[in-house]
C-alpha cells in the first residue's frame, strides 16, 4: 500500500484519493506515515476527534476559501504548494468535506487523501446518526483503493525474511521447480502460523514482539468485539441482529464439506428476503468477502453469476481462527487438525489472498457437478485453482481441463511443485505470487 500511495504522489492527476477498507487494517497508520515521510507539510483533519472542523467545509466550496478557513481554524499549520498532504479522516463523518473534494482536486496546490472506517456503506444504510449524506459524490475527482490485512507475504517482511529471500521462492514458482524439502516445510510452518495470527497490524506487532499465540487470541477477541460495536452501531434497526448472525455463521458455514453460503444456516428456515441485506452490507464493510458461483467458465465472469449462490469468508484469516477457538488454533499450528474445517481455513486463505492480490474471485459448481473452489480472469483468461488441505486427487480441475482446455490450472496443495501437463501444483504459500 505504500509503493501505491507513492505511484499514486507521482502520477495522479488532481485527483483525490480515497482509502477504504475495514476497521483496524492500518489505514490512518499508513497515511500518517507516508505523509509525514514524503511531503515537507503534513496536515491531518479527524472528524470524529475534530468535530468543530467540520465548519472548514461549510458555507463557499472554493478551495481558495476552504483553505483559508483551515489557517484560520487549525494554529501553525503550513500550506506548502505542492509539498503538503492533507488527511481527511473519518470523512464519512462530514459530507461537506466530501463534495468539496471535487473542489480541492480541480485546485491541485495540494495532495489530498481522505479516509474512514465503513467507507463501503452507502448512505441509508448506516444507521450511525454522525454519517451524514453526501450532496454530491465527487465523481472524476477522486479515486478509491481498498486497504487489506497484511497478506502472508507481508507477514515474513514483518519476519524479517528479505525481498531477496521471497524471490527466492518467486523464481521457484514462475520456473515450476520443486523447493529444497527443508525450506518447503519451514514455509508450510510459517504460513500455518500466517493463519492463525492473520494479518491484522496490531496483531502480527504483538506476535513478532512476544511470540504468544495466547496473547493473539486476546487481541483478536478485542477486534472482534469492535466488529460487533461496529454493526451495534452502523447496522440498522433490527438489521443489526441480522447483520451479527451472518458474521457469525460464517466459521460453522466454512466448516462443511459444501461451503456454500445458506440462510438456513443462519436461522432455521432463513431466506434471502430476510438475510440478503445482512449479507451485502458484510461485504460493503469489507468484514467479509463474498464469492459468486459462475455457471459459465468464459469472461466476463461476472455475467454469468448465479443468482443466490455464493461463499462467504471472514476478510482476514486469522480472524477466522479466533472465531473457531483457540483448540482448533493450536491444531492447525501443531498441523494435526483434520476435518471440513481445515479445507475451510485454506479456502479462506486464499480467497484473502487473491482478492488482496486485485482478483474479483468466483467458483465454478453446476447441477450435479463436482466443485472448483477458485476460478480467476488473469492474462485474458479463465484461470482455474483448485484448494487441497493436503495432496489429495484433483477431479474437479482434471474434469475442468478436460472440458474448457485452460492454458495453465492451478492447485493448491500441503505439499511442494509439480507439473502434469497445464495442471500445476504449488504448496498453498505460494498463493502469494498468483
């Protein structure tokens, strides 16, 4: 995300930018350090801490007079054209702020990012009373990114692994050939760890500090709970208990042998008329990532979704684990864990992973058909993965390969690279370089 604001400082064109993603991935982290890093002049305006600069954006929208009324409202700040960043965060909190980004891009003296926790919820769907709606979207003028979890890569920076180390094993993956047995096994450990810590910020700090897998319960706990003080108070009216039965569906939906995603899981004769909302709004949340079931392996795949069928994922692993109970943490981690819920976690993994790596993800099951957990647009291409807790026969992508003739198909596998023919196995950590 820092290499993307800095290509973003380089060739942006007055445009705004706007950073969404769930709570606590480290957003205002992220900005915080790139703008006190790479501009002379850093300037960050909260509305939620700041409630009385909201009048910065009332009244005039020209960005001669929005300026002018932040020197007046903010003591010693610096304007430098050209080398001052301002931060708006919690923009969802002034809707003043955001018409007039409009205002400020076709200005261009200044780089302006804003950010929020939620940003995904459209207005009317957030019962939060301090969201206020938007006059008018600032379409052109700014562009939006969303920010995730730190992904397993991410995870062995955090290690101390090197660029080099990781090239390593990208040089490996792109030339097909097999990993030395005792790397292999120590990449297989550090990604079971990967799982079970996840990619929240604070939680993998608090890990690389301690170590404690104890400790990463406990934080997870306290993220989970905001999560559920989130939907208290940005779900609507009896939304809110709809909203929190789907969240925690999910765990006992991912361990099943057909993943997927039923109403009836969530409440005994549950429909879409009722839960179909609760599902979106997840989804717009980032808390969750859904998964459409595409009867038509052709591109687009999005025009051949099935109405109603889809998968639903916690957006981060980790949290996932922490949901399922220290006992099945400390099973996968001792990799003595079997079951549904093991092909569950793995699925999970990679579906974070690819949507992280800029994928719309979809999986591919028809009438009486076996299922293929993954299938990606890549290289103008329908690609297809298959996900396998262990090495297991592939019949889903081998009846895929045999019907659609795919350039490469991809499994996942607990084990080390291989090629038969376009089908490729990798070890589930290499997901990574997909």
């Amino acid at each position: 995300m820092y290499d993307y604001l800095l290509n973003w400082k380089k060739e942006h064109k007055n445009e705004c930018l706007l950073v969404k993603g769930a709570r606590q991935v480290g957003k205002t982290y992220l900005i915080r350090a790139f703008g006190r890093s790479e501009y002379e002049s850093f300037v960050e305006i909260n509305f939620q801490e700041k409630v009385s600069l909201k009048s910065v954006f009332n009244g005039d929208k020209t960005a001669e007079e929005i300026y002018k009324r932040m020197t007046a409202n903010i003591p010693g700040i610096r304007l430098i054209p050209g080398k001052t960043l301002i931060f708006l965060d919690e923009i969802q909190k002034c809707a003043d702020a955001r018409t007039a980004l409009k205002f400020l891009a076709e200005d261009g003296k200044y780089d302006i990012i804003a950010s929020g926790s939620l940003l995904g919820l459209s207005y009317g769907t957030d019962a939060d009373r301090e969201v206020e709606p938007v006059e008018s979207i600032p379409v052109g003028y700014e562009k939006s990114v969303i920010m995730y979890s730190m992904d397993f890569e991410e995870f062995l920076w955090a290690y101390g692994y090197t660029d080099e180390a990781i090239e390593y094993l990208r040089d490996l993956y792109e030339r097909f050939e097999k990993v030395p047995t005792e790397t292999n096994e120590r990449y297989e450990a550090l990604l079971r760890e990967y799982l079970a810590v996840g990619g929240m910020p604070e939680v993998v700090a608090d890990f690389m500090n301690y170590k404690d897998f104890t400790r990463v319960q406990q934080i997870q706990s306290k993220i989970l709970s905001a999560y559920a003080d989130d939907i208290s108070q940005h779900a609507k009216g009896a939304e809110k208990l709809k909203v929190r039965n789907c969240y925690d569906s999910i765990p006992r939906q991912l361990a099943k042998e057909n993943k997927k995603f039923k109403y009836s899981e969530v409440e005994h004769k549950g429909t879409l008329r009722k839960f179909g909302d609760s599902v979106q709004w997840l989804s717009d949340a980032n808390m969750a990532i859904m998964c459409h079931n595409t009867t038509t392996p052709t591109l687009p795949l999005n025009a051949y979704e099935k109405d109603g069928e889809f998968k639903l994922y916690i957006a981060d692993t980790g949290l996932l684990l922490a949901l399922f109970g220290f006992e099945t943490k400390k099973a996968l981690i001792n990799n003595t864990l079997t079951g549904f819920s093991k092909g569950g976690i793995y699925e999970n993994f990679v579906a974070q992973t690819l949507v992280s790596n800029g994928y719309a993800i979809h999986y591919y099951k028809i009438k009486d058909s076996s299922e293929l957990e993954f299938i990606i647009e890549k290289n103008g291409s329908v690609i297809p993965i298959e996900v396998k807790a262990s090495n297991a026969p592939t019949k889903s992508l081998d009846r895929f390969v045999e019907n659609f003739k795919p350039y490469v198909a991809i499994k996942l596998i607990n084990g080390n690279v291989g090629k038969n023919g376009v089908k490729y196995s990798i070890p589930h950590y290499m997901a990574m370089f997909i």
